[in-house]
C-alpha cells in the first residue's frame, strides 16, 4: 500500500520511509532499545513515530539500538549516525534495556551522564517506564515525558524545536519547560510529577495502530491495533492494570477506518479483558467478513462460549491464552483475581472440543506468603485440566493438542500493591518451577516452560531501586552481561528484594505520579493479606467510582 498521511491516519506497512529534508525541522531520532523484529511489535513507539512523521516540523528518522559489537548506531533510513541528531527520543518499556540505551550513547560519543552534556543533543525518554519508575536511568535523561504522548509531548517538542534552531542553550529550553503537565527534567521540575493523560471519559479517541509491518517482526505481517487501554479489574500484582487508568475502549467505527485504509494481511487485536469489549464479536465478524485474518491476546476464561470458540476456530485461528494466574484459588482471591475453576475447565474443554491446536496457559509463581498447599492444589488442578481435556475430546481421534503452562515468578512492582512486598529468592523460584516440573510429568500433552529466576530478580532490582543503581547499569552496558556487572559493582539485589517496606517508607519512584493514590495502593496490599476481593472499576467510569484517586487526574 502506498504511504497515506494525515491528521487521522499514517500507513507505510512495508515501505521504507522517505528520509525527510532537514531545512527549518528539528531532527529527531527516535530510538527503540531493542532490534526491529521487537519495535515493529512496538505499538507505543511507532505511535510516536506516528505523532512527528506527520507533522512539518519534525524529520524523524528510526534506530534500533541493538548491539553493534562496538559500531556506533546508525539510521535505519539514512545511515546517518546517532551524534547528528539534536534529540534522541528513547521509548521505555523494559527495565533491562536501561543497558541497551547506555551501550549505544557510549558508542555514538554522546556522553552517558547528562551533566556531561552541558548542550545539545538533548536525550528525552517516554513510555511506560517514565512514569513507572525512571530514576534508574535518570542521570542520563534530560527529559522524561510522565504520560500519554497524545496528552501533550509534540507540543513540548515543538517549544525544543524553537530552541534548538534558534540555537539557545539546551539548558534554558530545560528550564522553560521542567514546570509544564507531564514534564520530568531531574533535578528541575517540581515533584511529583503527575502523568498527563488524553482525553476523558470511557473512549479511547485515539487508538494505537502500527505504522509499519514486516516479516521480520515479532508478530510478522502483522498490523496491531489497541482496543483498549487499561482493565477495570485490578489485579494486584499487574502494573498495567494501576499505571494505565482509566480503562477507555475504542470505537468500533475508529477501528474499522484503520484496517479499511491499511489493508492488512492480519490483525493483532491489543488489550486488556478483550472479551469485556461489547462490540468484539461485531469487529471480529468484519475482519472474517473482509477476508482479514486476525489474532487476540490472552482472554478471560469465563469469556470463551461455544459460539465465540466455534467461530475464532472457522476464522483461523489455532492457539488460544488463558491466564490462571496464581496456583490456587486462595492466592487468586488475595490476588484479585477473579476466576471460578469450573469457568475455566469449561473453557478447556470446550477448546479440547472444536479442536484447538494449541493452549497457552499463563501462571505466577512466587507469591508472598504462599504455602506447599497451594502448589498441592495446582497439582489438582493440572489432573482436573487433563480431566477436563478428555472429556472435550470424547470419542474423536483428534482434540486439544498441547497445552503449555508458561511459568513466569512474581516481580513487585512499583505503583503497584507489592511494592511493599518481599520477593521470593532465586533459590525459591528454582524449587517452585522444579516441583511443577515434577507433578507435570505424567501428564501427557502437557509442556512445561518457565522465565529465568535470575531474569525476575534483575527485573525486581531495576525496577524498586533509584538512581544509585545507575553505575551498575552502565557496568552491565560495558562489559556486556548482567551477571558481569554484579561481580564488578557488588550490587545486592537482597538488600532491594528480600524485605517486606514499611508503610510509611519513601519510594525512589515517587517523583512521578500515575495518578493511583499511594493511599489505596496500600489498602490493597492489606486486603491481599487478608484475602479479600476489591470491586472493579465501575462501567459508568471514575465519576461513580472516585476510589484510587485517578479520577482527580483526568480532564
């Protein structure tokens, strides 16, 4: 398709981008920490690729900031190297690509520290991570935009491209801006800085989408497209489900322009409780009625009917998610979770029955205060699933193929519940995984796969600790390991991890505000002592609700 461009819809699919003239535009070179197969998966940094492609006063031009053993990096458009440009844009996910941002500025000759870039360029960091906890790798950052780009950050850089081509000091621009909605400069702004949020209500207004698909990437040929931001449930353990309020779906009409005027191959559908949405099976009935084929994240179990499980299999589709989430029905209690086993057998057998290939079924290990019985029951639970799996099948030869238990450990996170709470040693999480393994073996059909122990725990390290981890960051990023680092620094991640916080205690993280108050965070974390459920969201919105305190914070 050829590139279309405008105030409501910008498409290259598999073109490469023109590399724009400079004249009269602030060169930006908006980096992804990561290599292309991970970005063209990325929805938040080609929305913003999205947001400066089309607008005149921006020349954009992507990097992948992967390791080039030394090479300083370059344009994936032009060539031109990562020095030439007078902002670097970095989108933020993922703790562990703190290292991947570090080792690329080093080879570029851009100074790490930010102090030691009294002048341009000016190093601006966005995503889920700046207003999640930023301070790790804030003494590189000049800027951190705390929010949504929708909620205002061309308009900051519009005030940087002001300043740059006028050729002021990059430390007056700072200054001008450190007070605006959504800005961090460290050390400047005043804290905590509340994150800007677009629009208000229940709508999503303006849905995320790829700009860019490729057989290269992670999801290949693929256009993803958000239907909606935030869940009204309120897991405790998961940071998207605080940090992303309030949850807002998109309009079926919206959704429909943009697979109308990209015509993609397939669609990946991206969000939170997609079977909540009312108008799934109206938008799935489009895509199969165009031609279109189409994926889903993971689904609720109490979600999958016979008709929504007869008509994904005559789409397509072979393999289907479900989260169990926790190994028994105490800790799913105290989680918030809410999930009845007989749903989610039923849900089994009914993908056993219309001959799915392949269900993943995604479980947390490592909780505080579980105990032996709780893994004796998902020992239970696993016969119950086999149980459940046969029953599906009946008399044909052919049912539910293989069913993966994908294991991944507990982190606490901040803006979270846990972010009072202990995480289990690395020794604890190799036993849970290893006794899984063993009550798993007899079961036929039945894979078994797990996230590295070490992995969660640098994950846990990152993402509680402050600026003070910064040389253990740029460590990791020289000598090219994690664990390297750890024996060149004498980083504790015990010291970080292993302690339940007081209630009082000051976090590093608190010079940002996601908009959940500190206040209802640790009532949760009481109530998951006590094992008690919390409602979700209300369907009106915050107006009925006013609970967590985001409310206070949209417009």
């Amino acid at each position: 398709m050829s590139e279309q461009s405008g105030s409501d819809f910008f498409y290259l699919g598999r073109q490469q981008p023109r590399v724009p003239e400079r004249g009269g535009r602030l060169p930006v070179a908006l980096a992804f920490p990561g290599p292309e197969r991970f970005a063209m998966s990325g929805l938040g940094w080609q929305a913003v690729y999205r947001m400066l492609a089309t607008r005149p006063d921006f020349a954009v031009e992507r990097f992948f900031l992967e390791d080039t053993h030394g090479a300083g990096p370059v344009s994936a458009d032009s060539d031109a190297p990562l020095s030439d440009f007078p902002c670097i844009a970095l989108s933020l996910t993922f703790e562990e690509e703190f290292a991947a941002v570090l080792r690329a500025l080093e080879a570029a000759g851009v100074p790490v520290r930010s102090v030691d870039r009294p002048d341009w360029p000016l190093v601006l960091a966005g995503g889920p991570l700046a207003w999640l906890n930023p301070t790790p790798i804030a003494p590189c950052v000049d800027l951190f935009w705390v929010g949504e780009a929708e909620a205002g950050l061309v308009e900051i850089m519009e005030r940087m491209r002001h300043a740059a081509l006028a050729g002021r000091p990059k430390q007056e621009f700072l200054s001008e801006v450190a007070a605006e909605p959504g800005v961090w400069v460290p050390g400047v702004s005043p804290t905590p800085v509340r994150r800007a949020i677009a629009g208000g209500g229940r709508r999503l207004d303006d849905p995320a989408y790829s700009c860019f698909i490729s057989g290269k990437a992670e999801f290949a040929d693929m256009l993803l497209l958000e239907v909606n931001r935030g869940c009204p449930y309120g897991c405790r353990f998961c940071a998207a489900g605080f940090i992303y309020r309030p949850p807002r779906h998109a309009e079926l009409e919206d959704l429909k322009a943009i697979v109308q005027a990209a015509n993609p191959p397939k669609v990946g559908l991206v969000g939170t409780a997609l079977t909540d949405w009312p108008q799934l099976m109206d938008f799935l009935s489009w895509l199969k009625e165009r031609g279109t084929k189409f994926s889903l994240s993971s689904i609720r179990a109490d979600g999958v009917t016979p008709d929504f499980l007869k008509f994904l299999r005559h789409s397509g589709l072979r393999t289907i998610t479900l989260a169990l989430e926790a190994p028994s029905r105490r800790l799913r209690k105290a989680a918030n979770k809410r999930l009845r086993e007989e749903d989610f057998l039923n849900a089994v057998r009914l993908c056993s029955e219309y001959t799915v290939n392949h269900l993943k079924i995604y479980c947390i290990v490592g909780w505080p205060g579980e105990t032996d019985e709780d893994y004796e029951e998902l020992g239970r639970f696993l016969v119950d699933i086999q149980r459940a799996r046969e029953e599906g099948k009946g008399k044909r030869s052919k049912g539910l193929e293989l069913i993966t238990l994908s294991l991944s450990q507990l982190v606490p996170k901040p803006w979270t519940p846990f972010q009072w709470a202990p995480m289990a040693t690395e020794e604890q999480l190799d036993a849970v995984v290893a006794r899984i393994k063993v009550m798993a073996k007899p079961l036929r059909g039945l894979k078994i796969s797990a996230d590295s122990p070490f992995g969660a725990r640098l994950q846990g390290y990152l993402s509680r600790s402050g600026p003070e981890v910064f040389d253990f960051l740029l460590a990791a990023a020289r000598l090219g390991g994690w664990r390297k680092a750890l024996r060149e620094t004498g980083a504790d991640f015990s010291s970080v991890l292993d302690h339940e916080r007081g209630e009082h205690e000051a976090f590093p993280w608190e010079v940002v505000d996601p908009g959940v108050g500190r206040e209802h965070l640790w009532r949760e974390w009481q109530r998951y002592k006590e094992e008690r459920n919390t409602p979700p969201c209300p369907p009106e919105g915050c107006e009925r609700c006013k609970l967590c305190g985001v409310f206070s914070t949209t417009p």
